[in-house]
C-alpha cells in the first residue's frame, strides 16, 4: 500500500470513530414539574424543544424544561418515567396556567378580600393535592419524588403563611371569620 492510501484510510478510521453511533449518547430531559425523560435526540426550535423519545418526536415548551443532560444509558441507571406520567404532570401545569390567567384577568373586578379569598382557597386545594400525592408517593419509596413533594407542600405552606400576613395587613392586624372558617387540610401520616 502506498502513503497516501494508508493515509485515506487512517482519515477514514479517524472520521468513522468520531462520528456519533447509534444509542451512544442519550439525553435526559428534566422538568421543572420534576418529570424526566430520556431522549434519543433534542433539538431547539424557536422556544420550543423538540424530543425525540419513546417512538415518536414530543414539542415541549423550553420554559417547562430544567435542564438537558447528554447521558450514557446503562441498565443500572434507573429508567425515567413512562410518557403517561410526563403528559400527565405537563397537563396539570398547562391546567395551573390557564386558571392563572382567568385569574389574572378577574383580578381587575375583584376587591382585595375577595381575591385573598379565592387564593387561600386555590392554596387548600394544592395543598390537599400534595398530601394526596405524598400518600401515594410514600408507599411507592420514591425518595427524589419525596423529597420534591415536601418540598412543593413546603412552598404551599409558606405561601399559605404570607396570605395570612397580607390578610392581616389589609385588615388592621387581625384574620376575619371568612380566613378562620377556610381551615388548613390535616397533613397526612409520615409527614
């Protein structure tokens, strides 16, 4: 063989091993909701993100994503969710949004009372959620979701604590009947 067909092939060799192959590298996709999943390909369209995953390409909104990691996959690394529990946590963001916005929009009408009213209420409900899901939670022993879960209740509990001072501000230092007769769910066993 002469030196410039060892050379060709040496470049070849050189290009070959350098290209990506099939399944090398993977990415894990996390959710600002603490959903994850594991794509075989991302790409960014405008503010959109494209996932290629679980047979199919997904279009998720960037400003629901966490963070994009390129990963190796190996059997002892644990799967992420299925799809259904991605969707389905994405859907009860989208669902967080638009009553959001209603509430936005409303605002303007409502007197101050009112929309303390109306938030304390939408609090108790997220509250009630997250006990639920730390119950079912607890017996699965995710510990990451656990810990997510508190964390969230934590977030409701505090957000529950400045509505009680916004409420006392905006009534002379002192919580009115409509605050007492709204009482906080009982946290579940184990919390």
């Amino acid at each position: 063989m002469n030196n410039s067909m060892k050379k060709i092939i040496l470049l070849l060799i050189a290009f070959l091993l350098l290209m990506p192959g099939p399944g090398i590298a993977d990415y894990l996709v996390t959710f600002k909701n603490g959903g994850r999943l594991k794509a075989r390909d991302v790409k960014m369209e405008g503010s959109v993100l494209y996932l290629e995953a679980l047979g199919g390409t997904i279009g998720i909104p960037v400003d629901r994503v966490l963070s994009v990691q390129e990963v190796a996959f190996t059997k002892s690394k644990p799967e992420p969710p299925p799809l259904d529990e991605v969707v389905q946590e994405e859907k009860g963001e989208n669902e967080k949004e638009q009553v959001a916005a209603e509430q936005d929009d409303n605002e303007q009408e409502k007197s101050p009372a009112e929309y303390q009213q109306e938030r304390k209420a939408g609090l108790i409900e997220e509250l009630k959620r997250d006990y639920r899901l730390f119950t079912e939670e607890i017996t699965k022993s995710n510990r990451l979701q656990l810990k997510k879960r508190i964390a969230k209740i934590k977030e409701g509990l505090m957000d529950l604590k400045e509505l009680e001072e916004d409420v006392r501000k905006t009534n002379g230092g002192a919580l009115p009947a409509w605050w007492l007769e709204m009482p906080l769910p009982e946290p579940p066993a184990g919390l």
